[in-house]
C-alpha cells in the first residue's frame, strides 16, 4: 500500500470521527501498510509495530525535551509551546532521575498497597453516592474514583476535593489537544493557574504544618538538600493530575466496556474474581487508555528500518503496539484468561508510568466494588461518546443499568 492511501495527520487522532469510535482497523491498516508512517501533516513519524514501539520506548539516549526538538515537528509545535515548567515527562537526564527519585518512593508496589483500604472506602462511598439504576459510568463512579484517590495522597481536604476536580478536568482538556478551540485554552488555562495558585497554597500550608502526603514528602525532599524548587513541585503536582486522574477514569470506563461488551468474560470475572489482575491487564492491552507516546531522536535512529534525523519526532502507538498481530495471538479477541498480557499501555523505558501500581489497584478495586453491588448491570439505551482528545482514549459518557444490592 503506498503512504497516499493511508491516513495521516488529523485522520491519527480523537478528533477525527472514525479513529475516535474505533482505532483499530486503522491503525492495523497503518500497521501492515507501513508500520513507520511519514506523517508530514502533524510533523511526526507514526510507529505502530509492537517491536519498534517497545525499542523506541526503552532507548535510553532518545530526548523527551520538547525545546530540543525541530522546528515545525509535533513535539515542538503541541508540547514545547509553554513557558512554564516542564513535568518529568518532558525533561531529560540529569534533571527527569532527580525529580522522579524525588517522588518516586509513594509509587512502589509496596506504598502503592498501603493505600488499599483507602481505595475502597473511596470507591465503597463513591458507590453509595449513585441513586438510581440508570447512571453514566463515567460521571458517577470512573471520574470521581482517581481524582478523590490522588486528592488524598496529596493531602487535600475533602472540602476543597470538587473545586479541585472542576479544574483538574478543565485544564486537562488542553493538555494534550493542540486543536483546543480558544475558548477551551483560555477556560484551560485559567484553571491551570486557579490549580497553580492553590498548589502553592497547599505548599505554604505544609511548610508550616507538614502530614504524611506526598506534597509534604516533596518538601522534606528539598529540606533534605535536594533542589526542588516550589515551581518543581507546583510541576510534578500537575503531572499527577493529568497524567493520572483522566487515564485511571478511561481505564476503568473501557474495562468496564469491554466486560460488558463480552458477558462471557464478565461471567467468568464474576465467577471468579482473582481473575481481577489479568483482567486489569487485558483491559490495559485491549483498550488502552493512552494511545500514543513518543521520543525525539537525539541523532540519525533507524527504527524499522526507516532512517530519521536528529531532533524529529517519533511518535509510538502504544494502541497499535498492543494489537500487533506478531504478538498477540488473535489481537482483537478480550480475553481476561489470556495468558501473555505484557503490553505497552504504561509506556517504557526511563518514562515508563510511575503511577502504574497504583492505575492497576485503582481499577481493580473499583471494578470488583461496582460488579458486587451490581449483580447484573449492562449497557443502557442511553449508549456512550467518546472523547475528542488525541493522545487519550475514554468516553465522557457511558450509561450502564442495573439493580444495585
Ligand atoms: C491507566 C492509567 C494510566 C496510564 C494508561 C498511564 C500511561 C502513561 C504513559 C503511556 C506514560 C508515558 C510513558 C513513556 O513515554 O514511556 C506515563 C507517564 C507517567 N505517568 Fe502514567 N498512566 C496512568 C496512570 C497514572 C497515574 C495514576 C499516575 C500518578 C498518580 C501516573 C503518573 C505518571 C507520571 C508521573 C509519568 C511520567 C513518568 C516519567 O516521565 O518518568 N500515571 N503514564
């Protein structure tokens, strides 16, 4: 197939109606067709094999920095735009190890399990807060779940935890849509500054009384002789917001979807719930919520066989990567029993997911909590959409019913 019949730019992203209701066949079009796409249009190579996704992900020398990108590439033109401080997600060595030791230790396996029984009070009270049979899964349990779970860990009053969601959510939108309307930007940005403003706040308020939450960590940090300036942790505060309220919400929304789109694997779940993890993980694979990643070439990489120059953007569909024929068995098949789930919903490498133990508990605790107290929910008339936002994939609604116990 050559490159002109294959889709490019726009056509590669949420906002385009087809990709939006099902990637799949299009990136598996892309995938056999040409699994490193030229994509001129948004200034980015487009990566869907399993294999130069994973390699791409893990080679250590590959730039994250937007600034350090080309002129007129994606990553340059969406990601490199703003005057504020980059997240670690967007910084390279020796700075992104400094910041990520400095507020890595809550993430472990091992810290992220001590928050379990915080994690189902949340959902068991998230729970009883939904009154009637006919509910958006998304609204009612999937968002408010992780925004209450991260607003905990960093110590937020409950009072202040629907202020804090309103604009967590709307400074979300924009941050990884480079074709926000400009009223989106202007109400994105004016969250992004209400959140800043409240983070330093939240800082001063530490400073004078430290807890046990993970803003006070980052401040004992830099009391220990670390540099971690206020704005650093005004940064990584954000990061956790956007990368990891809207991801966790998708998760659970598409697991959700996918278990109700396929009741025989629903009943086997019910049947047998330490099935929870793999589940969890073929959700992850099946579904993902985050669709694309990528790296800048820090000098002539050859990935796949298609030479590229320093600075352009490598653009990885961790989407297409988990649906790699060459991998996966039958690709398109849910199946929670499926015994080799490895994928790349997490990313890789030095960026791999830091919040990825806790994504996996969240989800599994509140998709066990939500089959418990509704023996038999199911897909309502009401249907669901998806959201219009590249880089992500969940929907803004999706109505389930069922009798609650
Ligand atoms: C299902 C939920 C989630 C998914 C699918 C997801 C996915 C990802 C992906 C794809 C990356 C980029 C990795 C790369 O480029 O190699 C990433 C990075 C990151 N994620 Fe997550 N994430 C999720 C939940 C969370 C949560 C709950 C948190 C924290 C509260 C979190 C915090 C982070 C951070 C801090 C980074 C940047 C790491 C770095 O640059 O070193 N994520 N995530």
């Amino acid at each position: 197939m050559s490159d002109d019949e294959l889709p490019t730019g726009v056509a590669l992203t949420a906002l385009d109606e087809a990709f939006r209701s099902d990637p799949y066949p299009i990136l598996a079009r892309l995938r056999s067709g040409n699994p490193v796409l030229h994509d001129e249009a948004l200034g980015r190579y487009v990566y869907t094999s399993h294999d130069d996704v994973k390699a791409i992900l893990r080679d250590k020398d590959l730039w994250s920095d937007p600034r350090k990108a080309n002129p007129g590439t994606f990553t340059r033109e969406f990601l490199g735009s703003s005057d504020e401080e980059p997240s670690m997600l967007l910084m390279d060595e020796p700075d992104h190890r400094r910041l990520r030791m400095l507020v890595s230790r809550p993430f472990t396996p091992a810290a992220v399990q001590r928050w379990r029984t915080q994690i189902e009070e949340t959902v068991e009270a998230v729970l009883d807060g939904i009154g009637t049979d006919e509910f958006d899964l998304i609204a009612e349990f999937a968002g408010p779940v992780p925004t209450i779970v991260i607003a905990r860990m960093l110590g937020i009053d409950e009072s202040k935890v629907e202020t804090f969601k309103a604009w967590s959510d709307t400074s979300v939108k924009i941050a990884f849509n480079p074709f926000s309307s400009p009223e989106e930007l202007e109400a994105g940005q004016q969250a992004g500054e209400a959140l800043n403003a409240f983070f330093a706040g939240e800082i001063s308020a530490r400073r004078a009384d430290p807890g046990s939450d993970l803003i006070s960590d980052m401040i004992r940090a830099e009391a220990e002789g670390e540099t971690l300036a206020e704005s650093e942790i005004i940064a990584q505060c954000n990061l956790l917001l956007v990368a990891g309220n809207v991801t966790t919400t998708d998760l659970i929304g598409n697991g959700m979807k996918a278990l109700l789109d396929h009741p025989d694997q629903l009943a086997k779940l019910r049947a047998d719930p330490t099935l929870i993890e793999n589940a969890v993980e073929e959700m992850l694979r099946f579904d993902s919520p985050v669709t694309n990643s990528g790296r800048i070439a820090n000098r002539e990489v050859d990935f796949g066989g298609c030479p590229v120059h320093q600075g352009e953007s490598l653009s990885t569909s961790l989407a297409a990567a988990n649906r790699d024929p060459a991998v996966y068995p039958d690709p398109d098949r849910f199946d929670i029993e499926r015994a080799d789930t490895h994928h790349q919903a997490f990313g890789g490498g030095r960026h791999l997911c830091l919040g990825a133990h806790l994504a996996r508990l969240e989800a599994q605790v509140a998709i066990l909590g939500l089959l418990d107290r509704y023996p038999n929910l199911e897909h309502s008339d009401r249907g669901f959409r998806y959201a219009s936002v590249p880089t992500f994939r969940g929907m803004t609604e999706f109505w389930v019913r069922g009798e609650r116990v």
